[in-house]
C-alpha cells in the first residue's frame, strides 16, 4: 500500500518537488563529459609551448571552437550540480548552505561566461 | 456562557517539548552510531570519497582554466605570462594536480555510469571495476604526461 495520492505519485516528483531533474542532468553531463574530455586533453597538447597567435589559429578552427564551447558549458553545469551536492551534505547551517549554494551557482555562470567569452573571442580571430 | 472548546490550544499545552534541547532523554549519554573514523579503510569507500575530492579540485582547476583562455583573448602579453606560468615548476604542479584530478573523476564518472545503468553491483565485480578504475586513471595520466612532455620538453 502506498500514501502517496494518485496525483503525487503520476507527478513524480517527491517530498522535495524537484523530481529527478537534478539526478538526470548531472549523468547527463556526465556522459557528455566522457568524450569531450579527451577533446580537452588533445586541446591541451595542441597548446604546449604555443604563442598567442597559434591559440587564435587554433580556436579560428570551427570545430576546435565548438567542441570547447560544448566542454566548458557541460563541464560548469556538472561542477555546479556537484558542488551544490557537496554543499547540501557538510555544511548544515542552513544559512551558510543557502549562501555557499547561492555562490558556487554564481560563480559557476561568471565562469562559465568568461571561459565562453574567451573562446568566442579567439575564434573570431583575437 | 460556556468556554469554547479549545483542543488544539489544551493539546499543545499538553504535549511534551520535544526540542533536543529542552529533551532530557537527547541529552543522556546515549550509544551513537559509528563513524566513518571507526571503520578500517576500504577500497570502496576511500575510492567513493576520493570521487567526491576530485571533483572539488576540479572546481579549483577550473580558475586556472578561465584564467588561462581569459588571458589568451586579453592579447599576447597576457598569454605569454599564462604560459610562463604553466612552464614553471609550480605551474607544473597545478596541471600535474589537475590531471589526477581528471583522470580520476573520469574513470570513477565512467564506473558511476555502470551502476546508474544496473551493472557491477555485486562485492566482487565492485572491487574489480575499483581496481581497474584506479590502472586506468594511472595509465591514462602517466600516458598524457610522456605525451605532455615529449611535446613540452
């Protein structure tokens, strides 16, 4: 038997009224990070050694752009969900946990952002 | 005239304070539960909380990240001090820490993946994807490095 109402239950989102939005978006991240980190460990090779005019080549090539564009908002949206995770499980005064959750979102956007900036910059030559 | 019933008002009066702070049972010497710092380290769980490390390092990781792709579309003096940097010995640190970090996540992500999806739940099949996941991660940071630095040195 269970107490939860018809309508609760075809909801599906639970005693937090989130659902699972949280839970799917972190593996889903997740399964994109697998191949794009690899991307992002040839990136890195590419760009030993290189001057400024190389990164602008490199970043000049739609492609490089577009798959690093994929890597960083993919990889700032996991570290946010992560981050919230961590925060929510050690820190129990609630309103050090609301501000710390509230930060890691901010600055995980600003970040995001800049990183985006930086790429879009680049590919369109500097 | 006759008094309003008042039960919610004579229940609330009536009820035991349950606060723990005002509980004189919560504040009795009672058993608490094992901690973490009770039980002998194994695999499992050292792996389970080195996830967790790995991703807040990570997180740090990635003010490096942007510093560097922030510098690159400063212009080339910006870039040329960011790549002085990462050419310097504790630059050389950083990426070193990074990388682990990486790796890591990545293998223990992958191995995350698999149980989401229903497979490796069984104590043995736990272990041996927790020891293959710790040789791969090895593998693959040791591997990036000699590529690393045969392109850098």
């Amino acid at each position: 038997m269970s107490l939860r109402t018809p309508l609760g239950r075809v909801r599906g989102l639970g005693a937090a009224r989130e659902g699972t939005g949280h839970f799917w978006a972190q593996r889903l991240t997740a399964v994109a990070l697998v191949p794009l980190t690899f991307f992002f460990v040839v990136f890195v090779f590419l760009m030993i050694g290189a001057d400024h005019a190389r990164a602008v080549a490199l970043m000049g090539n739609p492609l490089v752009a577009v798959i690093m564009l994929l890597f960083i908002v993919a990889g700032f949206y996991h570290m946010k969900l992560g981050m919230q995770v961590v925060i929510e499980d050690y820190i129990h005064h609630e309103g050090i946990k609301t501000a710390s959750v509230l930060l890691v979102l901010l600055g995980s956007f600003a970040l995001g952002t800049a990183c985006v900036f930086a790429v879009l910059k680049l590919a369109f030559g500097g | 005239m006759t008094t309003p019933y008042n039960g919610f008002a004579r229940t609330v009066r009536g009820a035991r304070d349950v606060r723990p702070e005002n509980n004189k049972m919560a504040q009795s010497q009672r058993p608490l539960s094992p901690h973490l710092e009770i039980y002998k380290p194994q695999l499992t769980s050292v792996l389970s909380i080195f996830h967790r490390l790995t991703g807040v390092g990570l997180a740090v990781g990635t003010l490096f990240l942007t510093w560097w792709l922030i510098a690159a579309a400063i212009g080339p003096g910006a870039f040329e001090t960011t790549q002085a940097f990462y050419g310097s010995w504790f630059g050389y640190l950083v990426l070193f820490g990074f990388s682990v970090c990486l790796f890591y996540h990545l293998c223990n992500g992958v191995r995350h993946l698999a149980w989401d999806l229903g497979y490796g739940f069984e104590i043995e099949d736990v272990y041996r994807s927790g020891w293959a996941m710790l040789a791969t991660s090895v593998t693959l940071t040791a591997v990036a490095w000699m590529i690393g630095l045969r392109i850098g040195g």
